[in-house]
C-alpha cells in the first residue's frame, strides 16, 4: 500500500532517526488510513519504551483554562510522534512526590512534565537523579540546569507596576501567589524593583493569595479601603482572582479606574467581556504547552544542541488609556 519495504515501514513507524520525515508521514497516513495502531505493550516488551508522556497537574489551580490550554500545547507538538499524553491529577494536598514515585517506580512514562515548581523542589531532584527525562513549568531555583519553560513574572510586575505608575498610581499592592512558589519570589523581586527605582512604597496584601478562595478575596477587596495602608494601584496574578477582588471593591464604594487600578495577568478572554475595564498582560499557555513538549522531546532525544530552558514575555493588553 505504501510502496516501501517491510523494514522501511517498520523503522518508519518507530521514528527511527534514519528515516526521513518524507517517508515516516507517507507511511503514518496509510497506517491511519487502515486504523492500524501498533500494541504497546509490544513496544514496551521489545524496546524498553512506553510512548508516553505523564503531564503530572495541579488541579487546585484557579488559573482560567490552565488545564486545558497547556494539553492543546503540548498536544500540538506531539500529534504526529509515537507519543501519547496521560495526565496525572494531583491534589495541593497531597504529597508531590506521590505521582512521581509512581512513574518513577513503574517507569510508567517515557517522559514527565511538572508544573507548579518550588525553589527547591524535591520532585526535580528525584527526576534529575533518576535520570528519567522530565521538563518543568518553572524553575527550581537549587537546581538552575533542568529543562524548563517559565512566564517572566518578574516582566509581569516590573511591566505592571510601571504602567500603574504611568497612570498617576503611587501607593502600590500586590495580591501575591503562594509564598512556597519559585514565582513568588520572581513576582516579588520585580515590584520591588520598579517601587525602589521610581520611590514609591508598596505592600503584599496580608492574609490572602492567589489560592484563596473568590469570596474570601470579595471580603478583602471591601475591606481594603479601611486598612491603615489603602493601596491606589493593585497587581494580581490572576484574572478570575482580580474580578472578585474588584467586586469586593465596588461593594464598598470604591470606583475602579478613579479610585484606585488593578493590572491582572490573564490567561484567557474573561476581561474582554468584564465591567469595568482593566488593564492586563498575558500568559500564553497554549505556547507554554508547546515549549514544554518540544524541550522534553529534546530531552528525550538526547538532542545536546537544543536549548532546553525557555522564557515567556507578557503581552500587554491595555484597556485604559494613560
């Protein structure tokens, strides 16, 4: 059906090296023409291999779309490979080492993807140990050499608190994420850095982040102009997180964009469709899915010349005029 050889079809199919991508797209078609498959427990007994990637998800992250975005990434890259993706749900709860003790214990997976990394995360360490190929979305900050894909949040801030500036804004707050984080720290170091260059003061908003709940946020945007510091200009991580704090806001009287500003990182289309409007700087994750696929393909492949750590820059998205 195909023309070729036995042997060419069989290399084909494997992704062999040797084969060009010509001929492995040729033979891919006809074998999805004819609903052939090949039996991976068959692969996994001759090669060694599983053909599976295990993206290892939080799925207490209150990121809009998080999930989904990332899978149409890294779906994207590996349609066309041997690979399949399996996620693994994982509680904040629960130990993070569980899911990866599993795969590593049942070699259950050719290669891993984590997200929500911590300065020094004990899943790298095992990972990099093992010499499992693994990717993360983040950087452990003890262990710099690992694969990984990252949004600048210290851009985020550093790009948020200058246009909060530019807007007349001089008491500046920031709804943090988790202190256990690396990007807490990223987040952080940025305000500070802009808030010491341009001298103005600046607070974290004590007794919430990025985890707490919408009305628990509600309650602290009401109680914010009552604080002995009332912030005019508000930096939050998150967009789903900003509109309850606005709402709290609103309810206490407060006029957002008069007022006082908040700059959210969105990572979907929420604040196009929003009242009022805010002014916000963008995560692609579809993107960070891709990146995070073609540096663990890399990895696995043993590709020496690939750059295997990359870095996304917000995209501005303003809304409001200066």
């Amino acid at each position: 059906m195909t023309g070729l050889g036995v042997t060419t079809v069989s290399r084909a199919l494997k992704d062999a090296h040797d084969i060009s991508a010509k001929t492995k797209l040729r033979v891919r078609k006809v074998a999805d023409a004819i609903g052939y498959h090949p039996d991976r427990a068959g692969v996994r007994l001759r090669t060694g291999k599983t053909n599976v990637i295990s993206l290892i998800l939080d799925q207490t992250d209150k990121v809009p779309e998080f999930a989904r975005r990332l899978i149409v990434g890294i779906s994207d890259v590996i349609r066309g490979t041997p690979y399949h993706l399996v996620v693994t749900p994982q509680s904040r709860t629960d130990d993070p080492m569980d899911p990866v003790r599993y795969v590593l214990n049942t070699r259950a997976a050719d290669g891993v993807i984590i997200t929500h990394i911590r300065p020094d995360d004990e899943r790298v360490q095992a990972l990099s140990q093992s010499g499992l190929p693994f990717v993360a979305h983040g950087r452990c900050l003890s262990a710099p050499d690992h694969a990984y894909h990252d949004f600048d949040n210290r851009a985020f801030c550093e790009m948020a608190a200058k246009r909060l500036i530019a807007r007349g804004r001089r008491r500046l707050a920031l709804l943090s994420p988790p202190s256990e984080f690396s990007y807490y720290q990223e987040t952080l170091a940025g305000l500070a850095a802009v808030a010491e260059a341009e001298d103005v003061p600046f607070q974290v908003l004590g007794g919430i982040d990025l985890d707490s709940s919408s009305e628990v946020l509600r309650q602290a945007g009401m109680a914010l102009r009552h604080q002995d510091y009332v912030p005019d200009g508000v930096i939050c991580g998150s967009e789903l997180c900003a509109m309850a704090l606005i709402d709290g806001m609103i309810q206490s009287g407060m006029n957002v964009g008069r007022d006082i500003d908040v700059i959210a990182k969105e990572t979907s289309d929420l604040l196009n469709f929003t009242r009022p409007r805010i002014d916000s700087l963008r995560e692609d994750l579809i993107v960070a899915g891709q990146q995070l696929a073609t540096h663990l393909l890399d990895v696995i492949e043993g590709r020496e010349d690939a750059n295997l750590q990359s870095l996304s820059a917000p995209i501005p998205v303003w809304r409001n005029d200066i």
